[in-house]
DNA sequence: AATTCGGGGGA
DNA sequence: TCCCCAGAATT
C-alpha cells in the first residue's frame, strides 16, 4: 500500500471505496446475486402472495417489531374479518384491538384503522412515498416497504436487517442506534437499489438478514453474497452491527383479583384517557374492592413489558357490591372482549385449576 | 436525542 | 436471562 494512503481522510477512503464500485458494477453483482437467492430460497409467506396495498400495508404494520412466523396467524385472521381498506375504516375500534389482542404495540391497530379511514376518504391508496409517509403510524421503513412492493417505488428499506446485513457488508462499526450511522446506511442501500427492481430487492435484503445474516451466528458458508462481504474476509462479523445504549429493567410486583358471579367476572375497562392500553378490558386489583374478601391465592406468573418486569399474583376473592367503573362480563363471551395479556395469563390460571399449580409451572417458576 | 410501547422466541 | 424482532410517535 503506498505511503500516501495514510494521509487520506476518512470520507475521501469511503469515497474512493464507492467510486471503485461503481466503476467495476460490484454494487450491482451483490443486488444480482442476492436477488437470484432470494427469488430460489425465499420463504412463502402470505403478504408475498398479494400486490394489494391495503395488504401490504396490514402486513408491514404487524410485522414492526415483530417476528414473521408470529405474525402469521393474526395476519389471515384480520384479513379474513377486515379484507379491505373500507371494511377495517367501517369496523368497531374493540373488534380491531381483539384480533390485534396478544400481538403487542396496540397503537399500531388504532393507527392502522386511522390509516383506513384516509385511504377510504382519499378514494384510493395513495401512490407515491411522501403520500404514504403522512398515514397514521407510518414511518419511513413501511413507507418505503409500500412504496417499493406494492408500487414499484425506489426506496430502500432500513430495518433492523437491513442495519445488520450492511453493517457487515461494508464493515463498518458505527452505532447503528445513531441517527449519523442510519443516514449513512440509508444511502448506501438506496444506492445498491439502484437500477434494481425496489420491492424484490428490499425483500432479499431483509430475508438475508432474518434467515442468513443473523444476530448471533451468522450463516456465512451459505450466504450468497459472502464474498462481497468485507466483515467476512476481515473475521469480524460477529462482532457487528455495534448496537449502543442499554438498560436495565425494574422488577414490579402486583396483585389481580378474580371475582366470579353466576357465570361472570368482574372487569374494568381502561377508559380512553390512559396511555397505555386504553379500551382494554382488565382484573381489579384488591385495592380497587373496599370490602372484598380475598379466599385463597389461585397463583402466580411472570410477565415482561419492554423494560419493566411483573410479578402477577391471582387471588380469587368475592365483592359486597360492584365498585364504579366495574362491570361483569360473562366468562363464555370473552372470545369477544379485548383483554390485556395479564387479564388473559390470570383468566387462563383459573381456568385450568385446580390444575393451577401445572400452569403456573409451565411459566417456568413458581412464586408466593 | 432519548423514551416508550408488548409480546414471543431463541441461545 | 438477555437479546432481537420487516419501527413509530412523543417528549
């Protein structure tokens, strides 16, 4: 290497770098090849059997942070009830949150419905990114996944696969929580995209990323691009992306009641004002009941929510009189009500007892 | 720029 | 137990 390199800066390496890649078509060959994978080794998932926007759309939502192979069953479920963008628009707000029920990031229904409503106001889907971006809970990524699947747009797509595979690919040891390593990542991607067919090459780059580039132990003996790969000739794969920024979770302990009556039980309603799961439907806690009284202790169970750690405790316990803002709802009718994920572990606890002590082991450990 | 939102699955 | 997942909105 000659002794003048040492003086280059930075962005004057990454420069030449991207010019030599230009120059020689090697952009283009990794799109190739991982193309030719990805249209021979492609998983069949439904949302890749449509062109519909509206589906597209439906898809993309369920799918932020949230694993393909979970998203699957809710997927046919909601399409199956809300098959287009006016039905979902026309539809009751708790039908929408109970088949997003156990699914996770519930504004992403409220918003998804939201979004309905303007496609159905607007007459037709919008077409282009900038359009797309202004529906409710529409960011870039999804923008970009609409855009370019169902539209043809050319805009690539920057999810945590997409952050993953290019890391390694270029090598490159910027925080990609940063918004400076984003932007850089953005551009390169949109130039890899470039001359290809967006929505096909997009697809490939996240299926890399969530078949083959994995988090920890990434399949490089069958990557299809591994000799574009600078990370791989380096031996520093598993060292990227560098992710920044950790915290710890806080352990909380709480009480629920079951009061059962004449094939009913006793819920409260989160009324629309509260932050978190609004209109769902959740067990008292004792210190909601003045005068209940609390028999025995049906369990316990563990539940996480991002980074806050509950320990649940199911008592069953029986209430003088209905205090404000409870109501009974019967048992056999719940199918239909949106319940929190506590409601549902607790509710399931009663249901198999005197089973409980089974259920709660199933949970891994048992407390109190 | 930092926080928050859920739940599940894999190592 | 920890990390990650086809992110977005809010502060």
């Amino acid at each position: 290497m000659p002794n003048s390199s040492r003086c280059w800066s930075r962005a004057a390496i990454r420069k030449t770098k991207s010019n030599r890649q230009k120059a020689s078509g090697t952009g283009t060959d990794f799109a190739a090849h991982l193309e030719a994978w990805y249209e021979r080794e492609r998983r069949d998932l439904p949302w890749r059997s449509t062109e519909d926007p509206y589906r597209i759309l439906v898809s993309e939502v369920m799918l932020q942070q949230t694993r393909a192979q979970t998203v699957i069953p809710y997927y046919l479920r909601f399409l199956d009830r809300f098959p287009d963008a006016r039905a979902l628009a026309e539809a009751r707000e708790a039908d929408v949150l109970t088949l997003w029920s156990g699914l996770g990031y519930y504004a992403r229904a409220r918003n998804l419905q939201r979004a309905a409503r303007a496609v159905v106001a607007a007459g037709a889907f919008p077409r282009d990114y900038d359009r797309i971006r202004e529906l409710p809970g529409v960011g870039p990524y999804t923008a970009a996944a609409v855009a370019s699947i169902a539209f043809g747009a050319p805009h690539a797509v920057v999810d945590g696969n997409v952050l993953r595979v290019i890391s390694r690919v270029q090598d490159d040891a910027g925080d990609i929580q940063s918004p400076r390593t984003r932007a850089r990542f953005q551009q390169i991607a949109d130039g890899w995209l470039e001359g290809r067919r967006p929505g096909l090459f997009n697809q490939a780059m996240m299926e890399l990323g969530a078949t083959v580039c994995l988090p920890r132990g990434p399949r490089c003996t069958v990557c299809p691009v591994e000799t574009f790969c600078q990370a791989h000739q380096t031996g520093r794969q598993h060292e990227l992306p560098v992710k920044g920024g950790k915290r710890v979770a806080d352990r909380i302990h709480v009480q629920v009641m079951i009061a059962v009556r004449n094939g009913s039980v006793l819920l409260r309603r989160r009324s629309a004002a509260e932050t978190l799961m609004a209109g769902f439907w959740e067990l008292p806690a004792p210190g909601d009941l003045p005068g209940c009284r609390s028999s025995r202790v049906i369990g316990s169970f563990r539940h996480s929510i991002t980074h806050h750690h509950y320990t649940i405790t199911v008592l069953e316990g029986a209430v003088p009189a209905v205090p404000l803002g409870f109501h009974w709802r019967r048992i056999n009718r719940l199918a239909g009500v949106p319940l929190t994920t506590i409601t549902r572990k607790a509710l399931g606890l009663m249901a198999s007892a005197p089973g409980a002590e089974r259920a709660v082991a199933t949970h891994g450990r048992k407390h109190g």
